[in-house]
C-alpha cells in the first residue's frame, strides 16, 4: 500500500478496518461491522465509516433488499402500519407537500417493502416488515498518509467540527507510521477526543492506536461550527443541530453504507479500460493502472486520461471466466466479495 496516494491509501485502511475492526479488542458477538467510504452530509464527507451494527437487527434489515433506503422511503417504511391505513393517517405530517410522500409510497410499493391498494379513492398502506433498530455506533476516520504541518492545520479545523456536532459516536485520525520516536501526528493540535491510527504501509493488519478516542454525545444535541473567526479560535458562527435531526442523518449514513460498503470505487472508474487491473496489496484488491504502471486514484481513472484505452471488443465476446470482458469480470468480482461481506455479517 502507498503512503503517497491517499486514494490506495484510503482502501487500505477499508481493508485494514473489515478485518481488524475494532483496533483493541473484539466486537460483541452480537455486533458486526459494516466499511464504506466517501459518506456523509451535504457539509462534511468522511474518507472511512464504520457502522457497528446488532447482527439479528441487520439481518431483519435485509428484507428490504441491498439497496440504500433515502429519507423519503424511511419515513415510509419506519411509519408503514401493520394494518391498511390511509396514508395520511399513517405517516407523521411533513413540512413538505403531501405529493411527495405519494411519491416515496409508490417507490417503496414498487420495491416490495410495502403493499398498497385503493380503497374508496385513497391510497391505503401496510407494512410488510418493522424496519428494525440495527444501528449501534457510527465510526468516522479521516485518512491523511502524509500529515504536513499544513495538512495537520486544515485537518484540525474539520475534526473540531466533527467534535462539536457529534453526529459520529467516535472520529478518528489515520496516518501512515514514520521512523520517528513519536509519532508527528501526536505532535499536532488536534482535539483530544479524536482518536488517532498509525498504519504500517508495508502491512496494514499492524495497524495501532497512538491515541484513543472519547466517546461522542452523537444520541444528543449538537453544535455545527460553521464558521471561524480568522485569528481567534474561541470565536465561532454556530448552528444548532438537535437530536432528531442527527439521528435521521445518522440513520441515512448507516442505509448508504449497507448499500455501498468500500469497494464501490470501481462505479467511478473505469475498469473497462484494457489497462485496468486488481492487485493484491498485503490482503487487499486495489486498483492499477498497467500503463502507468501504478495504482491509480480514482480522479485520475476516467475516460479523460490519455492512457484510457477502451477494452478490445473480441475481449468482451469470449466466456468463462471473464465473459463480457475483464472490465465487467472487474466488477462482479468487486460486487461479489461485498455481497460475501453482507452474508458474513448474518451469518457469523
């Protein structure tokens, strides 16, 4: 794995994370792990998330099928009643035109995670299963392999944010491990309730805690920093977040990271690329690009890069093992280990 890429990087720690999760200890044999990456709100997107998940719960959670639930189908299916109902009875008022709860009722119907009839000219809803209460903890890591002073500076201020508003139970800081004696990032201005990672690039399963972490108030109110008075730390423009609203964000993180897990990088890149290839990095699958004779980020990874090369057709028209190309061979396999992952986390 290379310290230089943030990117691979940032796989590495997934990897690091499905395996060994968590750093010190073990999960209760009732919890299981879920890794994603890339997730968050509109404001602030973590590089890792770890969803801590009650196993039975999770596998109630499977009714609804791998694909994410948005806020509009939760609203639905958690209010979905055990007996027909006129929606409008059913489902908590919106602040919003009752059309679009319409909407998300005929999406859920045509889902199969509620059923639905016409009774007297009014659309009529049932559940078809409670929506069970499967999240536990909620775990972000901000992945920075080489932490510079002004890397360091710029990190600060977002963790701080992430401190305040509390919508993770527990915010982490990885980096890549040095010679040093003691650590930089220990050095380094970072509130105390962030915990902190050190990854040995040369094999992430000796990944260790440098610092531990303070659990968050994420069940409470919270504060979002939104903006900071220039030269003055103690000055701040603030928002308040109450605890309904973190626990719809917290819910909507936890429903995308079932959907995406960390391997979906592969639907912003371009395996069908004739250089796209899998290497086995220690124990993880990245990308690498045999042209560049690296493993690539996934900005660099597109149509748009002069290496592109797209996939021979005759390549797509041979069969076993790789038929459609290796391109989509790529991709089944990718989809294919965090379906395993999805089953492993039921059936452990």
């Amino acid at each position: 794995m290379s310290p230089d890429s943030e990117f691979v990087f940032e796989l590495g720690v997934c990897g690091w994370a499905e395996r060994n999760w968590p750093p010190d200890g073990e999960l209760d044999p009732d919890t299981v792990a879920i890794v994603a990456r890339q997730l968050g709100t509109k404001h602030r997107r973590w590089d890792t998330v770890i969803i801590e998940a009650d196993r039975d719960a999770l596998a109630r959670r499977a009714h609804f099928g791998t694909r994410a639930l948005d806020s509009d189908l939760l609203r639905v299916v958690r209010n979905a009643p055990e007996s027909w109902t006129w929606y409008r009875d059913a489902l908590p008022e919106p602040d919003f035109p009752w059309r679009y709860v319409r909407e998300a009722i005929h999406r859920a119907a045509g889902r199969g995670i509620i059923e639905t009839r016409r009774q007297n000219n009014r659309i009529e809803l049932r559940r078809k299963w409670a929506y069970p209460n499967w999240v536990e903890r909620i775990v972000a890591i901000e992945n920075k392999p080489d932490l510079d002073a002004s890397a360091a500076r710029a990190l600060a201020g977002q963790i701080e944010r992430d401190v305040a508003l509390a919508l993770c139970d527990e915010v982490w800081v990885a980096t890549a491990s040095t010679e040093h004696s003691i650590e930089p990032v220990l050095l380094e201005d970072f509130p105390v309730e962030a915990g902190v990672l050190v990854v040995d690039t040369d094999d992430e399963d000796t990944t260790s805690v440098a610092w531990h972490p303070r659990s968050l108030a994420a069940g409470e109110a919270g504060t979002r920093i939104t903006d900071r008075a220039s030269g003055d730390e103690s000055a701040a423009t603030v928002e308040f977040a109450d605890s309904d609203w973190k626990a719809e964000k917290r819910l909507a993180i936890a429903e995308r990271a079932y959907e995406r897990g960390w391997r979906s990088y592969a639907d912003t890149m371009r395996p069908d690329c004739r250089h796209f290839e899998l290497r086995e990095s220690g124990r993880t699958a990245l990308p690498w690009c045999a042209a560049k004779g690296k493993h690539q980020s996934a900005a660099e990874c597109a149509g748009s890069c002069p290496k592109f090369e797209p996939e021979p057709p005759t390549w797509r028209s041979r069969g076993w093992p790789i038929e459609g190309g290796p391109g989509k061979a790529i991709r089944r396999l990718l989809d294919d280990r965090r379906e395993r992952q999805r089953l492993r986390s039921k059936m452990n």
